[in-house]
C-alpha cells in the first residue's frame, strides 16, 4: 500500500509538472503566431524600403520598423525551435509514459504480466466469456524445488532457468491465453475454453508441464526442472461453481489444486475439488499449531532404545520427536516432519526437542549415548555444526556421547556441504552415522570418501531378512561391507525373535526396533533405568515401593 501511495503522489506531481510545460508551450506558440502577425505586416512596409536603399534607389529605410521586423523574425525563429522542442518533449513523454505502464503491468524478469495485470485480465475474461457462452479456466503452475537450483547454482542460474520456462509455457499456450508470473517460481495463466472443454485443457496442462521438462543448459550446466499444476475452471462441465465469480476465487481455487498435486508426488497437475479446499483448511491449522507448538515446547522426545545385539546390552537410545498437541493429542512424526520442513520451521523444532533430549540424558549412565536423526534440510544451513555446539555448552553434555544420524539420500543433494558439515562435527567429538542405508544408491567410494562413524541397514531389509533372499543377500552384503572398511553396522526395525537370530550371526552390531520396546518418553526411561541402576546418583528402589519394569533389553540378552 505505501508504494502505491507514493506513485499516485510522484504521478500528481508529474501532472502538475506536465501542466506548467503546456502553459508555457502556450504562452511560447501565441508569442510565435503574433510574431508572423507583425512580420507580414512591417515586413511589406519595410522590406521594400531596404530593397530600394540597397539599391540605391531610395533612402535609407525607416529605423524604427527594421528593428521591428529583426525582432520579429528572431520570434520567429525562438516559436519555431520551441515548436520542434514540444514535438519532441511530447515523444519521450509518450514513451516515458508507455515504459511506466508496461513497468506497472508487467514482471521485469521475463517479461510476463504481473498479478495485478492477471487479476484484471481475467476479469474481462470471465465478463467476455460469460456473454459468448464459453468456460474460463485459470492455471497456477509452481516449479518443483526451484529454491534447491537457487542455493546450489546461483540466482542467476536462476533467473535463466525462469526465463526459459516461461517461453515454454508460453508456447505451449493457446494464443489467447494470459500469462503472469506471481512472483518467484510461480506462473499463472487464464484462458477461455469452448466446447472442447476439459479434453483440451487436459491437453494444454500436459503439454505445458512437459515443455518445462525439458533440460536447461546454463553455462554449460544441465539443469532438471518439473513443475505441479494447479486447475480451476468456471463454465465446465462439473465445474464448482458458488456464484459471483472473480478472478481471486479461481486463482485461489487453482492455489489449492495445485499444492494437492504437489502433495501427490509433484510433476503433474490436478483440478480442484472443493474437499481439497478443507484440506487445506487441515493443512493450515497444522502449520499454525506447528509455529505455536515451538513456541509453548509441546514437541518432546521419546526414546528408542539401542542394543548391543551380541551381548544383548542396552548402549543408548535413539532420539524421536512427538508433539503433545492440545487439540490432536500425542501426533506422529510422519505427520508433522513434513510440514515443518515445507514452511521452514525444522530447524528450530529440531533444535527445541534436542536441548531437551539432551537435558535428559545428561542425567544417564555415562556409558548410554543418545543418537538424533537431522532433517536434509538442517545440512544445508552453514552453522548448523555451530548450533549443535551450542547446545552441547548449554546442556554439558560429552560430544563423544552424541551421535548424529544422516540419511543417505543426502548425500546426492550436495556432497561438498556435507563433507565439511561431517568434518566439523567429528572435530567436536561428535559421530556422524550414514542411516537408511541401501536405499539412496550410496557408492563404495562415499564410504571411504566420507568419514562416517558407523552404517546403519534400513528397516525395509531388516523387516523382511527372514521373508525375503533379496532382503538377507542385502543385510549380508552390507554386514561385510561394514565389516571390510572397519565400520560398525545398526539394524533399524528389529520386529521378532527370528530377525534377532539371524542378526547375531554378524558381528559387531547395534539393533533398534519393536522387539526391545517402542519409543518412551522421559519419565518413563528414567524410571526404567533408575530400577537397572543406570541412573547415577538414584539406586534402584529396594523398598515397599513397587518395582519398576525391567527394559527389554535384558529380555532381548537373554534370547
């Protein structure tokens, strides 16, 4: 609001500007037009006069009336150059003007109308198509990770890979089609639809997103871009339609469809539904409970135990976070991770729930570590080493203690960053653990290349090492892998008896899963430790009180 109000008051002063210059243009052209006046009339007297005197027929000529035509000639000559100057002053305010118009209606970038120029245009569209019977349909289009080719290629990478996107769409547009970028990664077109109807707006958003599929080469870089497509549509058949349409409800509409085809894997598109719009309705009150949760600490640690599968001790737990959210009660990880990822607030929830965890296990027998899982998106801030320090101090807890899990799909996201991430957090003491492994396609020569801690087998294969050849060659073949480059091995959802058994058979492994117990919250693994005697400076309780349960880790030593 204030950058339009100091338009209108630039633009007010402009007029006033332009309103003096036609004044004095005015003035300028009565003074040349009066000039002439006075030249046709003491011209007739006086120029024959000169003539004669320059002739030598007559006398010299009046004084008086050849200062009058000299001055009115030179009126003259100032009327006609003051003419050309207004001709011209006239021209570059014409263009001056056409420039700020275009300024004002389209993005400087590539060139698209703006979002104020689509919500104008797509008003006419929807009053012109309403008189001729025909359906308007408006697009959102939002390239997938488009921040990832900012962050690792450059902004400049950047603006090429937008430029080149909107000539493709452009392209792949019917010719009456309005196209705007909205800002950032996102584009947004409107255009009219006849009888074809859906078919051909089928057709239009399949050849829209494989045209921005297409590789762009930047200074000599291959770079891969998707999109997800949002559509809504006014006039269709089997169109939502509530009655006095804009241009905001459609767009708010294809806003929608098209965060649901991010939702259902990105690289496509999907027409709106009005259940949609209540999801997101869900998606928003998730996303606020998030940031307020942060705030009130509702998001905790549970904890999920660790053992040493050979001698069935119990070496530490396995930190996971829970929120205790007032209105949906306990709420999984796979639920609320994602989100706070896609609005930014991971780190600081992350950060949040490990100062706790670590508050709490600075309180355990020293021998007990406490493992965390970091989100892919925590490894691209460039002091994240510094504030895992940082809570270490805060908390002084033993960075030897510390583990640090990193999936193994991070590894292809930028191997330089976390190359120096793992560097730092190793000088600190800290260990670095490669989880999830054997489904990100990670090489032998990343192993070696990376200084890791320790492997961990992903709970697909472990889940299945009894069912499955494929999942045991796997296991095996890991096992020794570990085992060959002198790093230890963890298995992750250890389930039933028989998958113990047949991890025993390795050597040198850690194990995690449901047969030892699932993740606890604090006060209920201190009161299982108090009673192991894993509590340093709280003896087990030998008196009338009852007795707390022995953790499963015993059970599992005893198997």
């Amino acid at each position: 609001m204030p950058i339009l109000v100091e338009t209108d008051r630039r633009s007010d002063s402009m007029r006033g500007l332009h309103i003096g210059s036609a004044e004095r243009d005015i003035i300028a052209l009565g003074i040349a037009i009066a000039a002439i006046i006075m030249f046709v009339g003491t011209g007739g007297t006086v120029l024959p006069q000169v003539v004669r005197s320059m002739t030598g027929a007559g006398g010299a000529a009046d004084t008086v009336l050849t200062n009058a035509l000299l001055l009115n000639i030179a009126l003259i000559i100032f009327g006609w150059r003051r003419y050309r100057q207004l001709c011209a002053e006239i021209e570059q305010r014409k263009e001056a003007e056409e420039r700020a118009r275009t300024l004002a209606e389209t993005d400087s970038l590539t060139g698209c109308f703006n979002r104020r120029t689509l919500s104008d245009k797509t008003e006419r569209l929807l009053a012109q198509s309403a008189q001729r019977g025909e359906a308007v349909v408006l697009m959102m289009i939002d390239l997938d990770n488009f921040k990832q080719i900012n962050d690792y290629n450059g902004h400049r990478t950047g603006d090429e890979v937008l430029l080149a996107c909107a000539r493709r769409i452009t392209t792949a547009l019917p010719q009456n089609a309005v196209l705007s970028r909205l800002g950032g990664d996102e584009f947004a077109c409107a255009f009219p639809v006849n009888a074809e109807g859906r078919d051909f707006v089928e057709r239009v958003a399949t050849a829209t997103i494989q045209a921005i599929c297409q590789p762009v080469v930047v200074n000599g870089s291959t770079i891969t871009v998707s999109a997800s497509m949002g559509i809504a549509q006014h006039g269709l058949p089997g169109a939502v339609d509530d009655g006095g349409w804009e241009a905001k409800t459609l767009l708010h509409m294809a806003d929608i469809a098209m965060y649901h085809a991010k939702k259902q894997g990105k690289n496509g598109h999907s027409w709106f539904e009005r259940p949609m719009e209540d999801e997101l309705r869900y998606r928003k009150d998730l996303e606020e409970g998030i940031r307020r949760g942060i705030v009130q600490g509702e998001f905790v640690p549970f904890y999920e135990q660790q053992i040493d599968l050979a001698t069935g001790e119990l070496t530490g737990f396995e930190m996971l976070a829970r929120w205790k959210s007032p209105d949906m009660g306990l709420v999984s990880p796979d639920v609320f991770i994602p989100i706070a990822e896609d609005i930014g607030a991971i780190g600081d929830l992350s950060e949040a729930v490990i100062g706790k965890a670590l508050e709490d296990a600075r309180s355990w027998d020293p021998k007990l570590t406490l493992a965390v899982n970091i989100s892919p998106i925590q490894l691209r801030d460039p002091w994240f080493a510094q504030k895992i320090l940082k809570l270490l101090v805060k908390a002084n807890f033993p960075p030897e203690r510390f583990e640090i899990e990193i999936t193994e799909s991070c590894l292809h996201e930028n191997m330089a960053a976390v190359r120096s991430l793992m560097a730092s957090l190793r000088n600190q003491g800290i260990r670095v653990t490669l989880d999830d492994f054997g489904t990100g396609y990670s090489s032998v020569g990343q192993l070696q290349d990376l200084p890791f801690d320790r492997i961990k087998i992903d709970r697909t294969f472990v889940a299945d090492l009894t069912m499955s050849k494929e999942a045991s060659t796997i296991v095996r073949a890991i096992a020794m892998l570990g085992k060959g480059l002198g790093l230890p091995v963890a298995a992750e959802g250890i389930e039933t008896a028989d998958v113990l058994d047949e991890l025993r058979r390795f050597e040198n492994m850690k194990g995690q899963g449901y047969f030892y117990g699932r993740p606890e919250p604090a006060e209920t693994v201190r009161t299982k430790l108090a009673a192991q005697g894993l509590l340093p400076g709280v003896a087990a309780a030998k008196t009338g009180a009852p007795e707390a349960p022995e953790m499963p880790s015993r059970l599992a030593g005893n198997g």
